[in-house]
C-alpha cells in the first residue's frame, strides 16, 4: 500500500507534470525482488554495487566510446547513484584508472563512505517512510571490520606515502578493487563485458546494467554476481545523432574530432581565454591566478562559462601548461585545450581532472593545429570587446554559444551565437 501511494507524493506528481501522461491514466507494477548482499551484525549490504553502459562518453587512449565504462562503489548502489567517489574503468581496460594514477589523485578521489540497510528499524511503528529511512553511512573503517576489504582494497602508508595492493601491512585502509582489477581475484571486468554484449545482442540496442557482487562464498562455495537490472541505455540528450556538418566553418569557433563528453549546451554566454599575444610559458602561474579571479567572479555570478587554454590544464611542469587545480576553474562547463606556437606538447583530455568532469558532465575539447578536422578561431576571440587581465580575457556574449557534441563519434563543435 506504501508503494502504491507513493505515486500521489508530490515529488512524483511534479515529475508527472513534466512529461506527456495524466496522473490519472498511469498504471503502475510492483516487483518484489530478493536482495543481494550479506548481513553483517545490524546491517546488510553487498561487497559492492555497480552500473555499466554499453557507452563511455569519456573515453581516454587506449579507451574508446564504445568499449562501455562501469561504476562500482562499496556496499549499496546509493553512494553511485549520487555521484559519490567511486572507482570507473572500462570492462576492456580493467588497468586503466586516471582517479588512481598517483597518491594524491587516490586519496582525492577514493571513495570515503558507503550505505547499508538498517535491520535494526521497526516498519511497522513508522507512520511515514521515506525512500532513505532504512539506509545508513558509514565510514570504510566499518568494512574493514567486516572483512570486505580483504579481497577488494589496498593499503596507504602515511611514512612512505606510498599505497600498496592489499590490507596486510598496517596504514589506512582504502576501496580500490585492486585485487580484482589488477590480479584478477575475481573475474569482475569478463563477467561486465559478457552480459553488455549478451544484453546489447538481446536487445539490439546499447544498454545499462545494474549489479551486486559478493566475494564472501555461499553454500556452493561460490562467490556472487548478481543481475539487478538490464535496460536499454537512454542518452539524456537525443542530439548524440545530430548531424554536425550541418554548420559552416564561419560559423564555427571550434572543432575537435577529439572530445569527451555528449550533448547540447545553450546556456554558456561567458568565455575566459588565455591571450595568445600575451602568453609566456615563463608567466603560467600568474596566468592561473588569473584564471582563478575570473573563475570565483562568475562562480558568484552563477554564470557558466567556456573556458579556453594554451598547453596543458593542470599540469605540476608550469612550462608545458597551466598549473591550475580543479577548485581553480570550477565554473567552467566546456573546455578547450589547445597547444602552444611554439611548442608541442602532449594534451592531459582532462586527466588532472577526470573525475569532475565526469560527476559535472564537462565537455572537453582537444584541439591540435596540425591535425585535420580540428579547429578553434582564436581571431574571432581576439576581436570580442572583452576586460583584460595580464594574460587572460574575459567576454560576455549577448546571446549564448552552443556546444554540440556526438558522444558515439568523440567528436564535437562549438557555434558561435
């Protein structure tokens, strides 16, 4: 009865005003499915919980769109569904993991809670239940008590600062799945593959799977893989199939066959760029403080923006980019990277900041002079009336830009308004 009334809250009557249907002409089923997981004194949970998709909109060398990308994160599938820290890898490159390609970017990056269900709360007495009234959070120290991580973490040595597979030696306990990604303890990445193209077969169509696994054994001696769900994958943005040489190059301020991320952006009416006359690799710490005033006026403002640099962004090496960090740039929802003059430098596609541009959907563009099919018209910047800093411009357009990427193809433009 719970269940059915729940279509008459009023977070599910604002939801139904948003579409094409009538409250009144909605059907609804309920399914009862056994949960997968372990109890553990007063809670319950699984080992961990994840989501796959048959597309990765993100991809990094040697990863591609289509190679799919899963997010697993300890215990229940919340701390997922909330964009809570949590581990991304390609089924094809389980090894590949930008979020743990050094210390710091572990420690940033690693996931610091998880979720499990209470068992300890009487239903029957509560007159209202919300959908988080029997979830609970946790800190990681909790499974480490429950043997959880044992087969699926690793260990951080303040002394050396360095992080070692496994939870043998003493330090701080982390959930990095390196057992299983890198030693294959579990055959966690063959598993996710099989069942994508299964499903993607099935259905003829890419699609998005949900799943538990528990590594401890059951009656059979067997560990657990567990299917929650397997849906087609819904793009949140139908443009993924646009066209994009339905634009002229005139209209074009940029063009990559090298971009991260899919979709439309109509709401980006602010550009910060780095001056090409005025650039000095010598000078790209003041460029950053610059570009850092700029970012915290329109973060302010509430006011997105493009965000337009020279060598790589982020950077430690100030001579091959600008040594920015994320909280620096923050308020940027698409940005270019494009090389130097006289320089060539190896492009970062966003791997400093990997994990926010995923949790914040940025698109990213790379852009190189001396590649076809890629293209940025910094005369039309330079021509903007614009407030100038030392290094850097700020412009603020009447009408907004449009950000058009094809998250299939990798490849994307940005119109001019």
């Amino acid at each position: 009865k719970r269940i059915y009334a729940s279509t008459y809250f009023s977070r599910a009557k604002e939801y139904i005003k948003m579409t094409t249907y009538r409250l009144e002409d909605e059907k609804m089923a309920v399914v009862i499915q056994k949960l997968s997981g372990n109890i553990h004194q007063d809670r319950f949970y699984p080992d961990f919980s994840g989501v796959a998709r048959s597309y990765n909109f993100y991809p990094t060398p040697p990863l591609k769109a289509k190679d799919g990308i899963a997010a697993v994160g300890l215990g229940l599938g919340k701390i997922i569904t909330d964009g809570g820290n949590v581990i991304r890898f390609c089924p094809k490159y389980p090894k590949h993991l930008i979020q743990f390609s050094d210390v710091k970017k572990t420690l940033d990056y690693v996931q610091k809670y998880f979720y499990t269900l209470r068992l300890d709360t009487d239903s029957q007495n509560l007159e209202y239940i919300e959908e988080d009234t029997f979830l609970e959070k946790h800190d990681l120290s909790v499974a480490d008590k429950d043997g959880i991580l044992n087969l699926t973490g690793s260990t951080y040595s303040p002394e050396n600062n360095a992080i070692y597979d496994g939870v043998s030696r003493p330090g701080i306990k982390l959930f990095t799945l390196a057992p299983i990604l890198k030693f294959n303890a579990f055959p966690l990445a063959e598993i996710i593959d099989v069942i994508m193209k299964l499903g993607k077969w099935g259905m003829a169509t890419p699609v998005e799977l949900e799943f538990a696994v528990n590594l401890s054994r059951n009656q059979e001696g067997k560990r657990t893989f567990s299917i929650l769900q397997i849906r087609p994958l819904v793009v949140s943005d139908e443009i993924v199939e646009r066209d994009l040489s339905m634009y002229s190059q005139d209209q074009i301020l940029c063009k990559s066959s090298n971009v991260l991320g899919n979709g439309l952006n109509e709401e980006i009416k602010d550009i910060i760029f780095v001056d090409k006359e005025k650039f000095e690799r010598s000078k790209t710490k003041e460029v950053a403080e610059e570009l850092t005033e700029l970012n915290t006026k329109l973060v302010n403002s509430a006011k997105p923006y493009l965000l337009v640099v020279l060598g790589r962004l982020g950077t430690l090496d100030p001579w091959l980019g600008i040594p920015v960090q994320w909280g620096n740039i923050c308020g940027a929802k698409a940005i270019i990277e494009t090389d130097f003059e006289d320089m060539v430098v190896e492009p970062s596609q966003g791997s400093h900041f990997f994990q926010n541009l995923t949790s914040f959907q940025i698109i990213y563009f790379t852009v190189h002079s001396n590649v076809k099919d890629s293209y940025l018209d910094y005369d039309w910047l330079s021509k903007q009336k614009a407030q100038s800093l030392e290094f850097v411009k700020h412009i603020e357009l009447e009408n907004p830009l449009k950000v058009i990427v094809n998250g299939k193809k990798n490849e994307g433009i940005i119109v001019k308004p």
